[in-house]
C-alpha cells in the first residue's frame, strides 16, 4: 500500500540532511477502505463493555482514559473517522504467519501511524480504541492481541521521545549557528533514542519498526561527517562518499540512497556542464551514466522544452518592455500585453511568468 500518511506526533528530528536528502507469511486481510454505518453496534461481552482503555506509559505507569458510549460501539474502527482520514486509503498492514502468530513489519508501525496522525483533532483514549478494535476486527488471536500490545508500546515510546528531544534541541541550534552539524551531539542522541527503544521492544521489532530509519540517518551522518572535513578535496569527499555506499548490504534502503546520491551528482554535474556549454549529447551521455537511458531522454526533452520557454518568455519581455515605454495608456497597454501572454504561452506558463521574471531579475543581480 501507498504512505499516504505520517505522523505529525513526535516526529524525531535527529538531523538536517545535508546532502539532496520474511517465515513464511500470509496477508491475513488487505484493509479495506468501507466504513460502517456509525448506526452500528457491536455484539459484545460484558468485559467488552467496560467503559475505559487503559494504554500503558512508561515502566510501572498506567493511565485510563474514559470513553463515552458513543466511543465504545467501534467494530471495524473505521467508524466515524475524522475528517483528515475521511477518503484516504489505510496505509500500513497486518501480516502473521501459518499458525496465526504476528510478523512484525514496517508496515504495522506504519498503520499506526495512520491513526495516530489525528491526534488533536480526535481524542488519545477515541484513537486507541479505534486502533484496538481496526486490529481485533480484522486479526485473529493470538496475533491481534500481540498487535495491541506493540501498539500500546509504541504510544509509550513516543510518550516518551519529547524529553530526548528537549535535551538535544538547544545542542543542536547552537551547532547549527556555526554552520556545522555538532555530529558527537547527534551520535548521543540517536544513542539514547535506541537505549528508549529497548525499553519499550524486542530486537526484532525494533529492526522492523526502525531499522531502514536507522540506515537513511547513518547514511546521512556519514555524509555530512565527509562534507565536513576540510582536511579532504572535492575529489577526495566524493570518492568518500560513493565508497560508503558501495559497503551497505544490498537492499532497498541501499538502492534508494543510491538513487538520491546519483540525482544529487546529476544536479551539480548538470550546472557545471551547462555553465561550461556542454552540448546536448555531452549532457546526454553524462545523464546516461548516472541515471539510465530513460532518465536521460526524459531529462534532455525537458531541456528542449525549457529552452522553448526561455525564447518565448525573452520574446514576451521584450515586446512588454516596448508597450510599456510607448507612453500608451496604461489600461490599454495592459491590454495587449495580456493578449501577448495568451498568445505565446498555455495557462500554466502564464502562472510561471511572475515568478520566473523574478528569479531571471535575481540571476542577473548575481552574475559578475
């Protein structure tokens, strides 16, 4: 399923990138976006009818949330949904294996968060009771129950993420007024983060939940580790850069940092060869060695068209910057120069032209 959504709640903000940043299992049930009629009522027991949800904190810590009766009667936990979830597709899954047991995923965590991103426009106790009855709803025992348990984890766990970030934040905007990234802050940091995270999960979750995490920041550490050093050339941090890639385990996690490396290498590259007047082969050829002879058509078609941009938007401003000083009226004058508008560019040009006059204007301010 597609991440259509993420957390607002308790994001963990470990850095600023700075480079351009299973057993053998079976999908029990594919989420389903129908929502019950909120006249539903649930067939329940009478220990499902206690009124309360109790989620638990940190270690000895428990809190009960009282539930109005409006709250009690979720079945799919679709019910009602906010208006922020209200036609989005549920994203996350709930996978478990031949004997009904729970594969922990990426993607539970990810449904999760799908809920848990109406906090403040529903109630704490509303969403863990939605959570808790979307899960029994569409799992059986014993991996529905198993399921509860991580997610009640997990809302502990990110309970208690806001006092790591407090004590890291103002390290981290004094670092970051110097120009550099204070990296011996941000290794404690995301040290202290995993220390929390063994609180609260077993190695195997936490791999799950955040271990292609894990690799994006190492990765992005390590770039601006390389950045950084000024003991090193722009040769000699580039070749850094691609060596520390070339050593992750063949994945996704890898193949994605690859792809955001080879779009960050094609950006510069690009500039410095257009800045040189590289002909479009040359630029053809290099686009072709980083990202793929599809990209690097698709890549040269865009250049053409931006080109034909460029000379119709020169032919524009100089027959404007004519009407303007013909010291016709200036109703009239604008006019025409709206008609010239229609008249060289399609509606999402026309949007463009502000915009791009402004940062034409700005380019020539820089230029020597």
């Amino acid at each position: 399923m597609s991440n259509n959504r993420r957390p607002t709640y308790a994001t963990i903000a470990i850095i600023a990138v700075v480079i351009i940043a299973t057993a053998a299992v079976i999908l029990w049930f594919k989420p389903s976006n129908d929502v019950n009629s909120t006249s539903t009522k649930p067939s329940v027991s009478d220990n499902e009818t206690n009124e309360s949800v109790t989620t638990e904190l940190a270690a000895g810590q428990v809190v009960k949330a009282t539930m109005t009766p409006s709250q009690s009667q979720f079945v799919t936990g679709l019910e009602n949904l906010p208006r922020s979830l209200k036609g989005t597709q549920i994203d996350g899954e709930i996978i478990i294996d031949e004997n009904k047991q729970l594969v922990v995923t990426e993607g539970l965590r990810r449904l999760f968060d799908y809920f848990l991103s109406a906090l403040g426009e529903e109630e704490d106790a509303v969403i863990f009771a939605r959570v808790e009855s979307y899960i029994r709803h569409h799992t059986p025992e014993p991996a529905a129950s198993q399921a509860v348990t991580i997610f009640n984890q997990y809302v502990a766990y990110l309970k208690a993420l806001p006092e790591i970030e407090k004590r890291y934040g103002n390290l981290q905007l004094q670092a970051t007024k110097s120009g550099e990234l204070d990296l011996n802050a941000v290794a404690q940091q995301k040290q202290d983060i995993a220390n929390l995270r063994q609180q609260y999960f077993d190695k195997q979750t936490i791999t799950a939940f955040f271990g292609a995490e894990d690799d994006y920041d190492n990765y992005s550490i390590e770039m601006v580790r390389i950045d950084q050093n000024k003991q090193m050339s722009d040769v000699q941090k580039q070749a850094a850069r691609q060596d520390y890639i070339s050593r992750l385990p063949d994945n996704a996690t890898k193949a994605n940092i690859m792809q955001q490396a080879n779009i960050s290498e094609l950006m510069t590259r690009t500039e410095q060869m257009k800045a040189r007047g590289a002909t479009p082969e040359e630029l053809y050829n290099m686009r072709r060695e980083l990202v793929g002879a599809p990209a690097a058509e698709r890549l040269a078609q865009i250049d053409q068209e931006d080109a034909n941009f460029d000379q119709r938007f020169t032919q524009y401003e100089t027959q404007k910057n004519r009407l303007l000083s013909q010291g016709v009226d200036a109703a009239q004058a604008q006019i025409q120069i709206n008609q010239l508008e229609q008249q060289l560019f399609n509606d999402t040009e026309r949007k463009r032209l502000d915009g791009y006059a402004a940062l034409q204007r700005q380019q020539a301010v820089n230029t020597p």
